[in-house]
C-alpha cells in the first residue's frame, strides 16, 4: 500500500495558523482601543461623537443595559477579555496549550456576549448603537480566527466560554437597576405649559398634568408615546400628558452642540406637529400617529417633504396651515421649550423623552407601560410631597 506524506498538508496548516496568529494582533489591538474609547465615555457620562441626544447610540450606551450591576460598564469586561487575549498571543510560543485554551473561552465568551447585546438591541431597546455593533462584529471575527488557528479539543472550550457569558448575562439580569437612568429637580422655577396651550393626551381637566419632551426623529421617543394611552388607564385619568415636541437637532435648539446632526429635519417636524394642531387641532393625533407610524420594513423617522404634504392634506386650508406654521406662537413656543429643555439638563441627563412634573424631571429607561408607571407614581408623590 503507497504511503502518503502528510508532513506538506501539516506544514501548511502551522503556517496557516501562524498567519492567522499574526492577524489577531491588529485585530484586537483595534478593538480594544474602540472598548476603551467606549469605557472612558461611559465612566465620564460624555457622549460619543455622532451619539446626540436621544440618538439609538446614546440610548443603548447610556442606559441601564450599558452596565452591569448599575455600575461597572459592560465595555470594562469588554476591555478585560481583550487584554488577556494579547497576554495569549504574545505568549503562544512558551505555553501554547495554555493559551489556546484561554483564547477560545474567551472568543466564545465574546461571541455569547455579542448575541446577548445583539438581542438586547433588537428587541428590548429596538435601537443600535453603531459603536457596540462595531465592536461585536470585530469580536465576532476574532472569535472565528481563534477557533480556526487553535487546535485541540475546541469544542470544549469554546462551550466554556460561550457559558461564562450566559453567567455574565444572568447576573446583569438579575442586577438590572430601577428603570431610569437620569433624574433631578431643578432650582429655579420652570416654564410652565397647560392642557389648553399644547395638544395633550387625557383629560385636560385631571388633576395631575405631566409634561412629555419628545423628538419626532427619537425611536425610544416612539416607543414611550405608544405606551401613553395604556398609561392614562392605568392611572384611572388622574394624569394627562401634555405633549412637548422638542427638537433635538442643533439647527434651531441651541442646548445642542454643534456637529453631525443626527436629528436633523427634526425641527421642521416639530413645527409641522405644533401648525396641524393649531390649524384642525382635532385631527392632530392622526398627524401625531402618522409620524410615528411603523412602515412594512419598520420605523423610520418621516421625510421634511413627506411632513409637510401629509400636513397640508390634513389641515385641508392652505391659508390655514401657512399662517398656523409661520405665526409667532410656534417661535414662543420653541423659545418656552428649549428654556424648560435647558434647565433639565446636565451631565448625563440629557436625554429624552423626558417627563416633567413641577419641579422635577426624569428620563425613563423603561421597558413596559407597568415600570412607567411605578416611575411616574416616585415623580409625582417626590414632588407633592415637597
């Protein structure tokens, strides 16, 4: 029987390996630095460049799901496990067995983290953060080339790690803080708006009233405002939410910092809400609806054309709607709001939707109409009781 030589094919799997070995240098050098810019932030309270206010990135990486037991970021682990894989690869040569073994808990351990914050994403928050799915597709790859250069009994190991993260995920779960991540009370006295100057949802005559900021072009915003009618019954019609549209896009509020826009159009949306319901004021919810609306493929914030021709076809007088949208209580209005906008915000609090009640305010990071709810209830008594 011919012998076949598999000294070649053995050859050119090490310098496979070896190849690849070389790869995962840059590759996690770049994702640590990315987890480390991502921490520093987190630590700070500073936002990331690109992630306004009320952006899918500043509500993922600012919320309650961004750390682990409320404190320490879920990026600090993030940085850990990279830094012990350098340790694996500038050490593969004197104890390879060892650091195979590390190196694939690991990249499972990162492979079990991205599909747990994947799915956080997707279905709990439903927005992303374009520098966490950053970071996980890199992490992903890295883990896909650590499973093909270590040799071994794999499997194992990468079970073992895709387990330390399930681990890591229950206890975030299990730690998760109360469902808000910024609140306070304001010093000085607040503008103040009434059921009779902006659209409200109840009854204009309860006698709680609390005061909703909210962006048009702000998914989390989207998703609080479906809640409100659930919220009104829950309360028995003892509070109205009064509706704020508040743009968040630097190109009219000026509490904004200069830079990409990712609000932009935001302020002409607001002032198209603010004309339809002074021009036909009964037909605003179905305007109010229409710009939140989901489409086939999802949510997506409307178009500044799309706004206006949808405007124009429900307040149905021309004369009306241009005088209601160019008239000087909108320019009130705006002034009003980004003053009330102004003296609820600092640090990390810059967030909305926002809730105002007399002197105190609160961003919600809340899931269910139910943790709304036990939110508001601390708001109002906080503030009756003072």
């Amino acid at each position: 029987m011919p012998q076949v030589n598999l000294w070649p094919i053995a050859f050119r799997l090490q310098v496979l390996r070896t190849g690849i070995k070389r790869l995962l240098v840059p590759l996690v050098l770049a994702a640590l630095a990315l987890c480390v810019w991502m921490m520093v932030h987190a630590l700070s309270g500073m936002s990331m460049p690109g992630c306004g206010t009320g952006s899918g990135c500043d509500s993922v990486m600012s919320g309650r799901w961004a750390y682990i037991a409320g404190l320490v970021p879920v990026s600090a682990l993030a940085v850990g496990a990279y830094l012990a894989l350098l340790l694996c690869l500038f050490s593969f040569k004197s104890d390879a067995r060892t650091a195979s073994r590390i190196m694939l808990v690991l990249g499972g351990a990162i492979i079990g983290m991205a599909l747990w914050f994947t799915a956080i994403q997707a279905f709990v928050l439903h927005t992303f953060c374009k520098y966490c799915m950053t970071a996980h597709a890199l992490g992903t790859v890295i883990a896909v080339l650590i499973i093909c250069s270590c040799t071994g009994h794999r499997w194992q190991w990468l079970a073992a790690g895709i387990g330390l993260a399930a681990l890591t995920a229950a206890v975030q779960y299990d730690t998760l803080p109360d469902a808000a991540y910024a609140e306070g009370a304001a010093q000085e006295p607040l503008p103040l708006f009434s059921a009779d100057q902006v659209p409200t949802v109840g009854s204009k005559d309860a006698p709680v009233q609390v005061e909703l900021m909210f962006d048009y072009r702000c998914s989390h915003c989207r998703s609080l405002h479906a809640m409100l009618p659930q919220l009104v019954d829950m309360f028995q019609s003892r509070v109205a939410f009064l509706l704020l549209p508040t743009p968040l896009s630097n190109a009219c509020n000026y509490y904004i910092p200069q830079g990409p826009d990712p609000f932009e159009g935001s302020c002409t949306l607001t002032r198209l809400a603010l004309a339809v319901w002074q021009a036909a004021p009964d037909r605003f919810p179905e305007y109010d609806g229409w710009l939140f609306q989901e489409g086939p493929d999802g949510w997506y914030p409307r178009t500044e054309s799309d706004a206006v021709i949808m405007a124009q076809q429900i307040v149905a007088d021309d004369d009306a709607f241009e005088s209601a949208y160019s008239n000087m209580w909108t320019m009130d209005y705006l002034t009003k709001v980004f003053e009330l906008f102004g003296r609820t915000t600092n640090g990390r609090s810059g967030g909305i939707p926002r809730f105002v009640y007399g002197q105190k305010w609160l961003v919600p990071d809340a899931d269910t109409p139910e943790a709304v709810y036990e939110l508001l209830e601390k708001l109002i008594n906080r503030n009756d009781e003072e």
